[in-house]
C-alpha cells in the first residue's frame, strides 16, 4: 500500500513536469480493426504514438511505456532509440512477444479505458494520457490546447486531424452510487457542465433526446432501475450510463442486476425471450419460436454482491442460451463483454471455488433440465469430483438476478465452456487452443489432430501396447478415465452423444483433455433409476443416433481391449466408489448447496412455481440423497457383471495415527482411514509413506468372512389393512390384535401389474386411500449378534418401518408425527416404482423369540395410479481370521476376502544414511523433468533397509546457508525414498512445480550442495559436496553407488544405479519390471508387463553386486504381453543388488535388497 501511495504522489508532484516535458503521448488506438495494420503480425493491433515537440532530438532509451500504474516501467523502448524534433513514434501495443523488427509493448490498451503512460529511464513520469470508453476505429488523443478528443479520422505518424475531433458526453456521477440499500434514499445526478441536460428512463429503455428530463433528485422507495445520456453544447451524446439501486431488501446470495431495453425481450419481431411472431423450430419446439434465433442483444450488466454500492458495471450483449430448456419460463442467458459494446473482457473473481477474475463471457444459467426439479444437480455433481481427481470442470455460483428491476429467481452463474475457458483456466493463448463439441463442431481452432487419431482408433485395436501407447501420447488418459468415470457414476443419459467438449494446447502437441459439464440429465432427473448399468451404455456399439452413438463409444470401446488400461479404470473406479463417491460425502456436498440457497428458494418458487412448492422441491432434493446412498453398490455390482469379476468383498483401512501416510490403488487415505468395497481376486496395491522422522514397520492384514442371513425373506406375507381407516394407536406393536386383518404375499400394491397381491383402493378412483399398514412377526433363536442390517425396501410412495414398536427409518416422508392423512414427499415414478432401495442399520432392537415389523406406507396423493411394498431384512456379522505381517512397504495384494488393513509406523532412532549420489550441474539438453525441461538435478540414495521421507530436509548451494530451502511436507508419495532407492530433485528454482523442484540452481563453474536436517532438535549435514567445474551434459557420481570417490560419469543414470559401463542401463523401456517383495527373503516374485505382443529376443534377468559383478542370469521366453514368476536368492548373501532385464532391445535396471 505504501508502494501505491509513494507512487501517486509521484504522479502527481511531477505533473507540473510533465505539462514542459518535450515528448508526449499524442495519440492512441484502442479499437482497431481495419485502420493502420501491424507489419509484423500482419494484423489491425493497438498503438500509441509518441510526439517530440521540442527543437532537439529526445533519446528514449529505456524510457517506458505502461498502463500500470503499478509498475511504470512494464515496457522499455531499446537502446538507441531516438525521436527526432517534430517527428512521431508508434508503438504497437500488441503483446506479441520477441518481435525484432519495430516497437511492440508488453500489453494491450483496454477498449473500457485505463491511462497509459510514459516515464523515463529513472522511472520518472514524463507524461499520461487517461481514456476512457474507445470505439470501432476511432483514436483519441491531444489537440494544441483544448484537452483530449476522439478522431473519427486517426492519423499514425503524423499531426492529428482536428477537423475530425469531437467529445462525447458521458461519465455522470451518480449519488449515492448504485447498489443495494436498506431503505428509501434520494439519488442525485450531476456532470462537470452544469448546463448539459440529462435525459433518463426508469423502464430499461434507451433514453432518447425526448425522454424525461432527469430532475433535481429522484426519491427512490422500490426497486429502480435508472438508464440516462447527456446532452451538452460541444459534445455529441455518449453512451448510455445504466444504474440499478435495490431498496429494503437484504440477501444472502450474491446480485446481478441485468438491464435492456424492454424491446430486445418482449416485442414479438425483435425479442429473444418470447414465443414471438419471428422465430424458427428446433430445440425440443415443433413451432418457430423467437427464442430459438441465434440473437444477440445488448445487454447492461450490475454485479451488486450482496449489499453496499455496486461493485461491477459492464456493457455487452446477451443471447438466450442452452437447449431444450429454452422452454422453460426462466431461460438461460449467455453474456459477452465485446469490444463493440465498450469493453472486451471482464474482470472480476465471480467464483470461490477457482482463483480466476478473467471472462469473455459468462452463462446465468436456469438449471437445465433441473430447472424445475432442484436448481442444483449439475453444481452438485461437479462439486463432487473437483478436488478429489485431475479433470476441468466448470465454476459455479447461486446468485439472484434482477432483469430490469424485477426479480428473476435463482440463477446458476456458471463459466462459458469454450476456448475463453482455457484462457481463465490454463493462462493459453484462444487462438493456440484447438476446441471441439460432439462430433466435428469445431469452436476454435481445428479437428484435424483428433480426427487423424480417431481413423486410427477405427483400424487399429489397442490391444497392441505399441498402439495403445500411441493413443496415450495423444490424450491425456488419465485424465479421460476420470471424465469417464464422473459421467457414468453419476448416469448421464444425455452423453456420450451429446454435452462432449474436449480441447488441446496445438503449438506443444497438447494431449487432448475432456471438460465435465450439463450433468443435468444425471442422478436420475428421468426416470429414475439409479441401477442403471453405464458400462454397457457407455461401450454401444449398435447405436447410430443421440444418446449414445458408435461414434461416441469408440474411443471407450478401443481402450478397454488394453488389459492395462482395463485394469487401472477398475481398480480407480472402485476407489473413486469408496472415497469420492462415498454417499455420506456425496449427500455432504448436496446438503452443502442446499444450504447455501435454501433461504432464498421460496422466493424463487414464488416467482416461477416450478417446482410447484417448497415440500416439492425438498422431496427432489432427497431423491438425489436416496441416489447417493443406492448408486455406489449398483455400479460395483455393474461393474462385476460386465468385466465378469469375483464377488464382492469388503475392505478397512485402520489408519488412527499421523505418522505416515497410506495410498490404496492411487488414492491417499485420510488420517482415521476408511471402509470400502472392492471385489474378490482383483488387487489391492498398498503403499506406505513415513512422515518425517518415522519409518515405516509392517503392514498387519487381517482376514474376515462377512456371514450374511437372511431375517425376512422378499415376497413374503405380510397382514396388511387396506380400509383406508387408521386402524388404531398401538397398531406397529406386539400387543396389538390383527386377526382381522387381510394377508397375501409381496409385492403388495395396485397399479403396477406386477403384484401378488392387490390392494383396496377404495371406492372413488379420484380420492384414492391415502395410507397403507403392514405387519409381519419373525422368530429368532436366540438374541441376535449381527453388527450390520440391511433393509432392502420398494416402497412407492413414502414409508414409515417399525421395529418391536420403535421407528427405525423413514423415507420420503416429511419430519413430525405421521398420521393418516400424512402424504410423502413426492411420488415416486418410473422404474423407482420397482426398485428395492438398500438402507444400512448399525442396529435394531430385535430380540429372542417373536418380533414385530410394522410398515405404513404413503401416497403423495389422492389421485396416484398405483402403490407398492415388499422388504427384505439381512443380518450380518464377520468371522475374523488371524493376522498376517508384511514389512515391505510397497504390498501388492489378491484378495479373496474382506481385508482390515493397518500400516504401523514407528519413530527413527537415529539419523537415516542418506546420500547426494550423482547430480547434473550443466544440463542442456540431457535429462528432462516432468514438464519437459532441461534442469540441474542432484540424486539422493536411501542407505537404509527402509523407505524415508525427506520433506522437512533443507537443501542448499551455500554450506554457510544451510537453510536454504526446505523441502514441502504434504507430497509423500514424491518425497519419499524407497529403501536401497533412489530420489531426483531438480535444481532450477522453479518451486511452483512441485515439492522437488529447489530454490536454486547449480553453477556449471563449481560450488557447494548440502543436505541437512533437525533431528531431535539438533542440526545435522546428511551430506555435503563440493565440485569444481562441469562440463554440460555430463554427470558427476559416487562410483559404485555410495562410494566415497567421485567420478565424471560415462552414462548419467538419474535414479537409477551409478555402474560399470559393461552393466546396461536402458532409462526408458516400453516394458515395466516389479519385484516384491523388496526387500525380500529367500525368493523374489518377479512381474514384467506392458510388453509387445511378439518380444524380439529371450529375455535375459542379470543380478549385479555394486561392484558390478554379476551374480546370478536366468533366461526367459516369455510368449504373451505379461510375465509373472520368482527369483531364487537362496544363495544370495544379504546386500544391496541391481536387478537387469532386458531382450536384447529394451533393458531396465533396477535395485534389490536381499535381506
């Protein structure tokens, strides 16, 4: 702040300097699109023009341009840059990088308006030129001495043309300023001219010379919207200056205020929200309708916030937005910040989820298809998923529009999902970025890239790794997966056929990422039915039209014939189902937006009623909580079917402590650990991380047996009265009398077709009984030592159950006391009629010898067609079986039955053997890091028989500064070493990269590198090195590895062993080589993959000592793509190993601790 202020002061003292400094800033351009072009780009760019009045020549080298007032010296001209006495300079403000021809500055000058100025080589201003709103070809600029003034005709490099200057008449002040106040308040309006006149409106249209005559004061007692233009002697009339003040309200959302003239919405030629008399079909609309045009209207935008004075104002234009839900009363608008408008972006950060304040655009979107259900299901389903997987989704905000003065209801202010995305997102240049929707509807760029790779999906089956990998080097397949997984989770019905938008960055050969967006036909909005099997939809291919067409599925189709990619997609999407989609944190996030707009829905539902009522829409949002609690075991059970995998089994992570961290097939356990699903004989890949100053000591797996029993079996008999009569107090007891009533087997309803037994519903089929009772006695034994129960329950509409006379659960029925007239929440349509929802219980109070379940069951009206009832009741209890000891720390399991599973961690007794084994000081084009870099990097290797996490180690280039920089805690998966291996650090003081990414970098002359770190409180080097000059591209190591000498080495070997050259090194195979365990005992299992499907030799397993000396060589012939067996190290003495395997073509060497 102090900055700001020394720097204002500066401007100002030094503008009596400026007014007889003999360079000024004549001229600009900020708007330019077919005037002066740029020679360089070839292109209409802004310029600035600088004119030397002076009778001497002016040097203004390094001189600076700027429109930041900030940093005043943003732009330097070059050495030897001289402006002769009369003569003009431009420069072009185009931003276009390393240009060696002419001037072009850094930025670009903003159309809305902003000053540009001009300092000297000190950073001293030597003159300023603030603008304001810019238009279409016009300059602006000096004359000799009556202040700025637009030029009609703009004259580059030469005297300005005051025949063309005029001034526009606009910037009024209003007071108070716009926004939202608590009461009445009286505005009043006023201009520098006093005598200019002010014409205004109060309904959203333009005002015109013959409007009224803004007066004194305005008393303001309602909501207002204020539009107004000056008319003034001198000036033409400017633009038209909109101002919203809302009145006594108070809200909790943030607010827009959305204004334009009344005939751009509601004439029957021009408007875009009506059916009108001027429109065309499409979008769901047999009739033409004015809505369905592709028109675009300007539009005035307010961002109020929540109360105060406004804190946005922009012009630009809106269209009406989305698809079918054009038909919905409340439509979505598309607003566009343009330069024709007055303002070519928007800058403002809308949303709390993302940390960007750049837009060209933005969506008010009305939900979709969820407008008149819940207003949140696509914000839901994105909130889910952000944070907890690497996938684009789009920014959402519950904000409260006004459009015209009048309250709008809720809109969902979403991002626009197109190449102006990658730009807030990515920090991309638009035009770099190649941006497709569906099938060949190119937004930006071109389709050529991905059109080339889906011929080669159409002739080419990805079984093969080679061309698997091939499709892998071109999108981003991690990414994709978790798109893949996101839109079948959540039973996207109207994709992959359509809502599919995917882009890459074109000059880098950008992998090709997919975006996540119009979730609204998900969770059931349709149809309901949250069994629905994706994996079939999502692999059609026998379907040629929406929803799902062959061409849609191909992709999909293609990479799953890859029994890796197979592999992971399961093995991820399981965990997802464990952890993202956990329904206890799925119904958090739904519970989480329902709060957030909750207090404010009546007021949307009485603007628009849809839905019809508050219990209406809090019934659709239970819907999607009943989604959250069935999908999971749907999909896992899907998922079985399909890929024909073992039965499910189930799965505990006991994980009390924070003295490590625990990854379970690429998901990272919270501290407290978790509950699972996964399914029998598919692996399980465990991997422990000590935090620091702990090691990791075993893993202790414990078996169990889940014993499932059924209590009550479905389609059993039950007593039921069908009277349409409440049958009594006491009727869901044991002592009550039931002998009068009726009895029949499940499923017991009307309607469906599918009942066993048919229920009364009683003589007026336009009043039909409201409520149903059941009753059902079952027999135990003895008192039951279940520890779980499962109901497993189809109701249509809502239930109440009954346990020996206690409520246990109710579903879809509202809170209080439930008496006959009671109605559910919301009926209950479409397959959801026939669905046995699952409902787990921790316990029921059943009891040795005879036990009550009571039933009631609800319609949601008079008039429903039909009703429905049967239940199941499971009890289950687990068998533990005895503990097993694992102590490497990489496990990869098989498991046949449920697994508890706890890591155990133990503190460091003392300083682990660490050691600085090779590093790079002058690495120019040898060794990249993850982004494709060439950067100094330093090798760490792990003496130690167990893994060490090095996160709190300091490192540094000066041993007399040893805390130079500290490696970040939070990344074990990265920061940690294995046992016997080995870490690279890159030295390129790019910490934004990632947690192994140091502050400095290393001097190819020769210097210092230290490794330290507080143990117990006392400072202590790990290790230290000091080298003398490098040569470039070659490495420097401990020979053998850990070795006190060091050499110049023949072969850098980042990460893997310092060796003999006589010893293979091959650092990128096609194949993947595991060994467990590691250390091992007296037999090492051994599993290659990833292999082509015809190896071009035998393969050849080597052992090596550190010295280099081989130790043992085995000879295989592997037939397949994969290899699994065992190496026999019972005559291996205990040490440190290299393990080698090669084919003759592609070798990995890789280290082998024999215990």
């Amino acid at each position: 702040m102090l900055r700001k202020i020394l720097l204002y002061l500066n401007i100002i003292l030094l503008s009596a300097f400026t007014t007889k400094a003999q360079v000024f800033i004549n001229e600009i351009m900020a708007y330019n699109t077919s005037g002066i072009v740029n020679p360089d780009l070839g292109v209409c760019t802004d310029w600035i023009e600088i004119h030397n009045t002076g009778e001497d020549p002016f040097d203004l080298s390094f001189c600076s341009l700027s429109d930041d007032p900030e940093d005043l010296q943003n732009w330097q001209f070059p050495s030897g840059t001289i402006i002769g006495p009369g003569d003009f300079l431009l420069i072009w403000a185009d931003n276009a990088g390393e240009i060696q021809t002419g001037f072009h500055a850094n930025f670009k000058l903003d159309v809305a308006g902003e000053t540009v100025y001009l300092s000297n080589l000190n950073g001293v201003l030597l003159d300023s030129i603030p603008f304001k709103r810019q238009f279409e070809n016009v300059s602006f600029g000096r004359t000799d001495s009556s202040g700025n003034f637009y030029f009609s005709n703009p004259t580059p490099r030469t005297v300005n043309d005051l025949s063309s200057a005029y001034r526009l008449a606009a910037g009024i002040i209003y007071d108070p300023p716009p926004g939202i106040y608590p009461g009445p308040l009286t505005v009043k309006l006023s201009w520098y001219d006093t005598s200019a006149v002010i014409h205004y409106t109060l309904d959203g249209s333009e005002p015109a010379e013959n409007s009224d005559i803004f007066p004194d004061t305005l008393h303001i007692i309602k909501n207002t919207v204020i539009r107004t233009r000056i008319w003034s002697d001198g000036y033409l009339p400017g633009w038209i200056e909109t101002a919203t003040y809302l009145v006594g309200d108070t809200f909790t959302l943030p607010v827009f205020s959305l204004v334009t003239d009344p005939v751009n919405l509601w004439d029957d030629m021009q408007g875009i929200y009506v059916e009108g008399t001027n429109g065309i079909e499409g979008f769901c609309s047999e009739e033409p309708r004015n809505w369905n045009q592709d028109w675009e209207r300007p539009l005035s935008l307010e961002y109020l916030g929540k109360n105060g004075p406004r804190i946005l104002h922009i012009d630009g234009g809106t269209k009406i937005f989305g698809g079918c839900s054009r038909l919905a009363p409340m439509k979505s608008l598309a607003f566009f910040a343009r330069n024709e408008y007055g303002a070519n972006e928007i800058r403002y950060p809308f949303f709390r989820e993302k940390d960007i304040d750049w837009f060209k655009d933005l969506v008010f979107r009305n939900s979709g298809n969820d407008f008149q259900y819940t207003m949140m299901r696509d914000p839901i389903m994105q909130a889910v998923v952000k944070g907890q997987m690497d996938i684009d989704v789009q920014a959402y905000e519950p904000v409260q529009v006004f459009l015209n003065g009048e309250y709008w209801g809720i809109h969902n202010l979403r991002e626009k999902i197109n190449e102006h995305y990658i730009v807030s997102n990515y920090d991309l240049p638009a035009d770099e970025v190649d941006f497709i929707k569906n099938y060949g509807e190119v937004f930006s760029g071109t389709d050529e890239d991905y059109r080339f790779l889906e011929y080669f999906l159409q002739t080419n089956s990805l079984s093969s790794q080679v061309n698997y990998n091939y499709v892998a080097d071109n999108i981003d397949v991690d990414e994709y997966m978790n798109y893949l997984i996101t839109q079948m989770y959540f039973a996207n019905r109207d994709w992959p056929g359509n809502n599919l938008k995917y882009w890459r960055h074109r000059p880098t050969d950008g992998k090709w990422r997919w975006i996540i967006y119009d979730l609204d036909y998900s969770m059931g909005i349709y149809e309901y039915n949250p069994a629905l099997d994706m994996f079939t939809w999502a692999t059609a291919d026998d379907m040629e039209d929406w929803p799902n067409p062959r061409w849609s599925t191909l992709l999909f189709r293609r990479l799953l014939e890859n029994d890796g990619f197979r592999d992971q997609f399961i093995r991820r999407y399981m965990m997802h189902l464990n952890t993202t989609f956990q329904p206890a944190r799925v119904i958090h996030v739904i519970d989480s937006i329902y709060g957030m707009i909750s207090d404010v829905f009546p007021n949307h539902v009485a603007r628009w009623h849809e839905p019809p009522t508050m219990e209406q829409w809090m019934a659709n949002v239970e819907q999607l909580r009943d989604f959250a609690r069935l999908r999971p075991d749907y999909v896992l059970q899907n998922m079985i079917n399909y890929f024909s995998l073992g039965p499910k089994i189930d799965f505990a992570v006991d994980y009390p402590d924070t003295s490590g961290k625990v990854m379970v097939n690429e998901y990272i356990v919270p501290p407290g650990g978790f509950q699972g699903m996964h399914v029998s004989g598919y692996p399980l890949e465990l991997h422990a991380f000590p935090s620091p100053g702990n090691k990791f000591t075993r893993w202790e797996v414990t078996p169990y047996e889940l014993i499932e029993e059924v209590l009550l079996y479905g389609l059993s008999s039950w007593k039921y009265n069908d009277t349409g009569s409440y049958p009594g107090d006491g009727w869901y007891t044991s002592g009550f009398d039931d002998s009068g009533w009726k009895e029949g087997p499940g499923e017991l309803g009307y309607g469906d077709g599918t009942e066993n037994t048919i229920l009364d519903w009683g003589p007026d089929p336009e009043n039909k009984y409201i409520t149903y009772y059941f009753r059902k006695e079952i027999e135990l034994e003895s008192a039951p030592a279940y520890t779980n129960y499962r109901i497993q329950l189809m109701r249509d509409d809502g239930a109440v159950i009954y346990v020996n006379g206690k409520e246990v659960l109710r579903v879809n029925m509202p809170e209080g006391d439930i008496v006959y007239e009671t109605t559910a929440l919301t009926f209950v349509g479409g397959a959801d009629e026939n669905i046995y929802f699952e409902y787990y219980l921790d316990t029921l109070n059943l009891h040795s010898g005879t036990n009550i379940i009571a039933v009631e069951i609800h319609q949601s009206g008079p008039t429903s067609s039909d009703i429905s009832f049967d239940m199941e009741l499971i009890g289950s209890y687990s068998v533990i079986e005895e503990t097993v000891h694992y102590k490497e720390a990489n496990l990869l399991l098989n498991p046949r039955v449920g697994l508890i599973i706890n890591p155990v961690f133990s503190k460091i007794q003392e300083l682990p053997h660490i050691l600085i084994n090779e590093f790079m000081a002058s690495n120019q084009d040898a060794y990249e890091d993850e982004y494709g870099e060439d950067a100094d990097w330093i090798e760490l290797l792990n003496l130690e028989q167990y893994d060490v996490n090095i996160s709190g180690y300091y490192f540094t280039d000066n041993l007399g500064e040893p805390f130079k920089w500290q490696i970040p805690d939070g990344f074990p998966e990265s920061t940690t070493i294995p046992a016997g291996g080995y870490l690279v650090l890159f030295a390129d003081r790019d910490t934004l990269q990632g947690p192994l990414h140091l502050d400095f970098k290393l001097g190819a002359e020769g210097e210092e590198i230290g490794l330290s770190a507080i143990f117990n409180n006392v400072f202590h080097w790990i290790d230290t090195v000091i080298f003398g000059p490098q040569i470039t591209n070659l490495s420097y190591g401990r020979h053998p590895d850990g070795a006190s000498g060091w050499v110049l080495m023949t072969h850098y070997t980042p990460g893997t062993p310092n060796l003999p050259t006589s010893v293979p090194i091959f650092t990128g195979p096609e194949f993947r080589v595991e060994i467990y365990p590691n250390p091992a005992d007296d037999v090492a299992y051994l599993q290659i993959t990833n292999l082509t499907e015809k190896p071009s030799a035998d393969f050849v397993i080597t052992l090596y000592d550190l010295a280099g000396r081989i130790i043992k060589t085995d000879e295989l012939w592997i037939p397949g793509t994969r290899y699994s067996g065992s190496i026999d190290l019972s005559k291996v003495s205990q040490g440190f190993y290299i393990l080698n395997v090669g084919n003759g073509v592609e070798q990995v060497s890789t280290r082998l601790i024999r215990k």
